[in-house]
C-alpha cells in the first residue's frame, strides 16, 4: 500500500475505505462479511475509514468491529455531521456525542461538515456557533481534523474553501468530473493551500464499470494495458498528486484485493501520453449518448439570470449516459440545491450564452428540453420542499 501525508505529516493510505456500501442482509449490515472485509482491507495497510451519521447502521458496525479487532489506534476513522438536521446549536453536541458512542471512540480523526452544496449552508452553521465548537473540540482532541464534504458546482466549492483554516476536504471527482462538481479547478486550488483531498465516486457509483459503452471498454482493451475499467479509473486518479485518498465502497474480498493491488502499484505522473489518449476516447464513446454536445467550459457563463448552464446539461446528458434517476440525483446536489437559485425556468431568452458558445449549441431550446426531463411535477415538488428544509 502507498501512503500520501496530510498537512501535519500523518501518512494516509492511498485507497481509503467507503463504509456506505457495506453488504447488507434482512435491512441490517451483515456484520460479519464486513468484519472479514474490514479486516482484509486493514492487513493490507488500508489505514483511513469513511462514515457517516446518516448511513444507516453503518458507523456502529465500523465501531464494533474496530474495538473487537483492538485496531482503533491504528486507523483514521472519518465521520460527518448531518447540518441538514441541525435546527439549534444543542443540536450539534446531541448528534456528534451520539457519533461517539456509536463508533465506541473518544475522538474522531477527520471529521467533516457533510454535503455541503452551498456556501450559505456554512453560513448558517456559522451563525449557530460551529467555529467555536469545532475550536473546543480540537483544543480537547475530541476531533483531530476538521474538513467538509461537498457536492455541488466549482463557484461554491472555492468560496467554502476559502471561507476557513480548513484541514482537508472530500470532493466527488473522476474522469468524467473533471470540469463539474468541484473538479479539477477545485482539486489544485486545495492542494494550492495544502489541504489534503479525499476523493468519492471514483467510479461513479460503479457507473463507470458498469454503465461503460462496449467501444470504450473496447478501447481499453486494445491499449494493452491490461487493466480493467476501475483500475483505468483509479490510476487516472492516483497519477495526480493532488489527490490524498480515494475513497472505494467495497463489499467484496475480490474488490478488496484488486483495490489493494492498484493502490500498491500505481504512482502519480505515471500516465502516459497514450493512457490520457484513451481516457480521452473512452469520454468522446460515453458522451455519443449525451443529448446535448456540452464540455463544460464555462463559456457561456455567467448567465444574467443565474441558470447554471452547463450544470443542468451536465444532469440531462447523465439521464442518458446513465440513468434517469443518477442524472436527477445529480441535478438536485449541482443545480437545485444552491442558495440562490439556477434553475432552467429562469432564462429568459436573451442569447448572450449562444454567442459565446464554441459548440454552437442552441442553448435556450435546450434548456427549457432539459428542464422538462429533469423536473416533472413530483421533483420540482421534493424540490421546493427540500429547498425549505435544508436551506432554511
């Protein structure tokens, strides 16, 4: 196993464990396959374990195991803070001191503020005292790092970063997330300020395993390479050194093992010139679904009334790429859930986006094409109910 440090020199492993996949049997964790996986992983230097309050039975099955096996010195244990059920600041002591038990644990390594889409939703944990409460508890040593996780567009992801002396961050990034969600952009202005980056969705859900077009899967094998869709994934990850960890839900000894076996092996800037070809092949066969020739270079933007352009493409090529509902789970953490709205329905028909696009995409029609797909009446229902409740 490889180990990339953080910014106080701590090494993590470069394969980090996702505990929101666990197998479950009967509605509960299976606990003992994930012991057995668990501790496979651990044996193999996999050091840095990922949680959180809202993954049902998860972070007392990761508790349990780690006090049965004496390992918890020997691990990070990450875990996050659900501010979206917090309506008062007791409420943050209650649910972190529950986190506690849960994970049989008198400190948490990397704790983060979880989901973040907006910089306003830090705003409003700022008004309830968190900077005071995250100051006790790392003068205490209750949390040792301080970070947030975040789904969302680039915009928002810079201003959070810089709104605070963050420790490390956690981002969804892949090769098809280079230019959306916080990408690329985002990823080096972090590694600028020498915040460690934990990466989700490496796979998009396993979506590029298993949703990958059969030219693309073509495409990499004949290269030669050998290797198989998720270790073309992973090593695109790992070939940059601003990545720190990257996060894998595994629930497989066989996962585990072929996990290991990349992180062992592949090293930063070790991707050729015809790996990067590939990848770029691979990304030309997957957007050949796409209902709209998007890039995502931001040319089209700032919009006058503030529709995130190619945020709502991005989700209605990835109703096609993948499936309905990923491209609307999509649409509703990068579009709906910002503070200021940036919905299709907003536009209104000016045409300065169209004169900047390289692609010449007819962007006003397709918006409103878009819009339709993206938000039949029960989503634009949950929508507005989650814009109250979470946005409040």
């Amino acid at each position: 196993m490889q180990y990339r440090k953080n910014r106080y020199g701590e090494a993590l492993s470069l394969l980090g464990y996702g505990c929101m996949r666990l197998t479950r049997k009967g509605g509960s964790i299976d606990i003992e396959k994930a012991e057995s996986e668990i501790m496979a992983a651990f044996k193999a230097g996999v050091n840095y374990f990922d949680t959180a309050y809202i993954y049902s039975g998860n972070e007392m099955a990761l508790g349990q195991i780690l006090e049965k096996n004496g390992i918890r010195e020997q691990v990070h244990i990450a875990t996050k803070l659900p501010h979206y059920l917090i309506l008062k600041s007791s409420g943050i002591d209650r649910l972190f001191d529950e986190q506690l038990r849960r994970l049989r644990t008198s400190y948490v390594d990397y704790y983060l503020m979880h989901m973040l889409t907006d910089v306003a939703e830090w705003e409003r944990l700022k008004s309830l005292g968190i900077l005071d409460w995250i100051a006790e508890k790392k003068r205490t040593g209750v949390i040792r790092n301080i970070g947030f996780s975040y789904h969302g567009n680039t915009d928002n992801f810079l201003k959070i970063l810089n709104n605070y002396d963050w420790d490390f961050c956690q981002i969804q990034y892949n090769y098809l997330d280079e230019s959306t969600q916080a990408g690329v952009k985002g990823l080096e202005a972090a590694a600028a300020k020498g915040i460690p980056v934990i990466i989700m969705e490496p796979l998009r859900g396993g979506k590029l395993v298993n949703l990958l077009p059969e030219e693309a899967k073509d495409a990499m094998a004949r290269s030669g390479r050998g290797w198989t869709p998720a270790e073309w994934a992973f090593r695109w990850l790992y070939n940059q050194p601003a990545v720190t960890v990257v996060l894998s839900g595994m629930n497989s000894l066989k996962m585990i093992e072929e996990n290991v076996a990349t992180a062992s092996e592949a090293a930063a800037g070790a991707f050729t010139k015809e790996d990067h070809a590939v990848i770029e092949q691979v990304r030309e066969l997957i957007r050949k679904t796409e209902r709209v020739g998007c890039t995502g270079c931001r040319y089209c933007m700032p919009c006058p009334k503030g529709v995130d352009i190619p945020g709502v493409f991005r989700s209605y090529n990835a109703m096609y790429a993948e499936t309905k509902w990923s491209g609307r789970w999509q649409y509703f953490q990068n579009v709906a859930m910002t503070k200021e709205p940036t919905f299709a329905s907003q536009c209104i028909g000016c045409g300065k986006c169209e004169s900047h696009c390289p692609q010449g995409i007819p962007i006003r029609e397709k918006l409103k094409e878009a819009d339709r797909a993206l938000r039949p009446l029960p989503y634009r229902i949950g929508i507005a109910l989650a814009r109250k409740f979470i946005l409040r």
